[in-house]
C-alpha cells in the first residue's frame, strides 16, 4: 500500500512540475481551454506532497521561461523597462520601440509577457481552488500554502495592472467564465490583489518553508502590501506594513552581500530553478559576454554621489574602444562560478526603508522620513542629510535615492515615474522629446484582441 502511495505521489508530482512546460508551451491563454491532465485535476489536492508539487510548480513557471520574455523573472522587464525609462540603452536596434516609447500591437515578445501572467494566474487559481476550504490536508499545511498562491497572484496582477492598466480579472479555471472577460478597472484589480495579500499574510507565518528564502511568508506578505499601499496613495498602511517588515528579523548588509542567497536583507528571493546551485537569470542578461548588450545611462551614473558603496553595482566594459557602464548587482552566471550563489531578490529590506521614507512625508513626519532615508545612505556609506527641508524636497531626495537604490531591479524606476506624475516632465526632458501620455501603457497583444471580442484596446494604440 505504501508503496502505491509513494508511487501515485510521485507520478502526481511530475506532471505537475512537467505542467508549465507542456500546457504552456501554447500561443495564448485567455482563448484556451485547460488541458485535461493538469493541476485542475482535483486528486491533486488530496495529498499534501502533491499538492506542494503544485505549488512549487508556480514559482518554477513564473522563473523558468527563459526562452521568451516572462512577466516575472526579470530578465526580460528589467532591461526593457529600464529601457523605457532613463536607465538603461544598448546595442543594435532590437529595443527600439521601447526606447523610443512607441510599442506595436503585434510585438512577439509583449504577448509573451502578457500570457505567461495569465498562465501563472491560472495556476493560482486552480491551487486556491483545490486548497481552499480542503480538508484532506492538514489544516497548517493547507493555509501556508493557499497563502502562497494568493500572494502569487497578487504578485502577478501587480505587473499586469502596471504594464496594461485595467486587465481581465480572472479568479476562476472555468474556461466557459474566462474565455470571454473584459478589462476590470485599476481600481478594482488593485482591490482584489488587496484582499488576496490580505487573506495571504493571515494564513503564512513568519519561517520560510523549503529552501533558504525561496518560497514567500508573512513578511513578505507586508512588504508587497505595503508597496501596494505606496502606489495607492494610501501612505498610513504603507507605512504600517513597512514597519512591520523594518521591525522583523532582516538587516542592512554591505553592499557586495545584498544579492548573494545568504543575504540577511532579502524578504524574498525567486529561485532560477529546482537545481539548487543555479543562479539569477538576470546576471546572465547583464554580464557583457564577447556581444555585450545592455549598458547604463550616463545620467544615472552621474547621480551616485562620491564614495558611495553601491558604485560597486557598477561594472565597466570595453566595446570597440570605448568604455561602457553595466548593472553588477549580480555577479554569478551560470552555476555557482567562484563560490557565489545568487537567487533573483524580489522584495528587500531597503525598498521598505525607503516606502517608510516616502509615506512618512507625505504624513508630515518630516524627520522619521530623513531618518529611513539616511539607513539606505549610511549603508552606502555616504553622509547623512542633517537638515530639515520642505515635504517637496524630501520626496525628490526620495525619488533620487529610490533610483539609485533599486535602478536596473524589474521596473521600478519605470513604474516611480508613472506613480508620481514625473514621466511626462522625466522622459520628457531625457529623451528630448514631447511625451505622449498614451505610452504609459502598454498595448493589448493583437492576439488576444483577436481572440476575445470583449477585449478593447489602451488609447493610442488603434483597435
């Protein structure tokens, strides 16, 4: 009997890890119907392990499109959304829409982008689903996990809201329900990512599960939650959900430890793949090969002060006799060359400083927000700001600091400038050229307009 057990488990297991690479390997996902053999199925969810399996199965999704431009790993957001904005250029022509912030319908690679969030999003769901209400597993086991996938398709809906605006809101696996959904507005896409970190951070605890910091917990519950709130404008519960994070058992390391995997800063760190020794697919998109790619921007060079730590972020190259800046956040390419081991961080203590920071001023607390601002610089080992200006100048020191800080890091100096109104006047100025507000967002994929008549498309972009 045990060992049919084992055996069933273990069959369970591997069509749920094998599950991103054959149902997946599809076109689009709002126009398909799920496969007959996949997580839908509900013997899944009547074992702890294979139900676990399932789970894993997501984050190993969101990491492992390594062939086409993904919504999550950052290999792809990352150099084109700090292309976008004014971090990043490059070599040859390939990026040209996005530096020019004129993006097609038909773009390959925004298709890609938009249908791996939704294939992840059905994960989630089928997961909520089978776990939600289950009795068959233990209660512990159960809640850790519905946390995790309600907090992976927040996560998600969190890129999707931000790169497209109003998206489909699907929170079922009925094909006969999603296949035909319009766009739900900002706001209440932004509601349900609420209630689901919410509901998400009540179920996990405070110990990571698994390896290392790979699968996500309480505080990383906060920490996206009090992001969330910053973008919302809801700066109270932003600062109260950065407290709680600030408050529980991370640190500020050197600099050269923020990206490694033992780093006592990281929340969360995504995992390249189940192999433990593999590293962030970022650094192999960073790290100049013999065809270097992605270079940074002068100005942002520029904007580090003297002396400080995080100028070792920075790597220099030579291209045809000329020297060129690159992101060194992360070093190891490969698998673990020289001892060093790096997972993709995706929420760390520093953003929570500077969230903090931010909500703080907008609450008047004008010297509890100079106070989160000098952690981040101290750690860069560069002098504390003494004095005591205006709200608006505090935010700029804050929106300056934020760039150098998390620059190059899946989108978020893109994603600052759209927040807080400075895109238009930004881009404006850097690009040197008038700024269209319609390029804030990104076009529906022609695809899926195609596929779903209930679908229309962002302005600017025709029909």
């Amino acid at each position: 009997m045990n060992k049919n057990i084992n055996t069933y488990s273990l069959k369970q297991a591997l069509l749920l890890l094998c599950f991103s690479t054959t149902f997946f390997a599809c076109e689009s996902f709002l126009d398909l119907d799920p496969p007959r053999t996949s997580v839908v199925d509900e013997n899944v969810f009547k074992s702890a392990n294979t139900a676990d399996a399932a789970v894993r199965g997501i984050y190993l999704h969101m990491y492992n499109s390594t062939n086409t431009p993904n919504l999550i790993n950052g290999a792809y957001l990352s150099p084109v959304l700090g292309i976008a904005a004014d971090e990043l250029d490059y070599f040859g022509t390939e990026f040209d829409n996005f530096k020019n912030n004129r993006l097609i319908v038909s773009d390959i690679s925004i298709q890609n982008v938009w249908t791996s969030g939704y294939r992840t999003i059905y994960q989630t769901n089928a997961c909520v689903e089978g776990l939600r209400n289950n009795n068959q597993i233990n209660v512990s086991q159960r809640d850790r996990m519905l946390g995790e996938s309600l907090f992976l398709r927040a996560l998600n809906y969190y890129y999707l809201v931000n790169l497209w605006g109003a998206v489909p809101l699907v929170l079922s696996t009925n094909y006969e329900v999603t296949g035909s959904l319009p766009r739900t507005s900002v706001d209440v896409i932004y509601q349900q990512i609420i209630e689901d970190l919410t509901e998400s951070e009540s179920l996990l605890g405070e110990d990571y599960y698994g390896t290392g910091k790979t699968r996500v917990n309480k505080h990383a519950a906060n920490a996206l939650l009090a992001r969330i709130f910053l973008y919302r404008g809801n700066w109270q519960e932003a600062y109260d959900k950065a407290t709680t994070v600030i408050n529980a058992n991370y640190a500020l390391p050197e600099t050269d430890e923020v990206f490694k995997v033992e780093s006592t800063e990281a929340i969360w760190q995504l995992q390249n793949s189940a192999t433990p020794t593999s590293n962030s697919i970022e650094s192999s998109r960073f790290l100049p090969t013999n065809q270097p790619l992605f270079y940074v921007n002068t100005a942002l060079v520029d904007s580090f002060e003297e002396g400080d730590a995080r100028l070792s972020w920075l790597g220099t190259f030579e291209h045809l006799g000329e020297s060129y800046i690159y992101p060194f956040k992360y070093q190891a390419a490969g698998s673990t060359p020289n001892g060093i081991q790096e997972h993709l961080v995706m929420l760390r203590l520093a953003e929570q400083y500077l969230i903090r920071a931010e909500a703080s001023a907008h609450l008047n607390n004008l010297s509890g927000a100079i106070g989160d601002l000098n952690k981040v610089r101290e750690r860069a080992g560069i002098p504390a700001y003494t004095s005591l200006p205006s709200q608006e100048v505090i935010l700029d020191w804050i929106a300056l600091e934020r760039r150098k800080e998390l620059f190059s890091e899946q989108g978020h100096r893109w994603f600052d400038l759209k927040r807080t109104g400075k895109i238009a006047q930004v881009l404006g100025d850097f690009k040197n050229t008038s700024w269209d507000a319609n390029n804030e967002l990104w076009p529906v994929p022609q695809n899926q307009l195609l596929a779903n008549p209930n679908l229309d498309q962002n302005p600017g972009y025709g029909q």
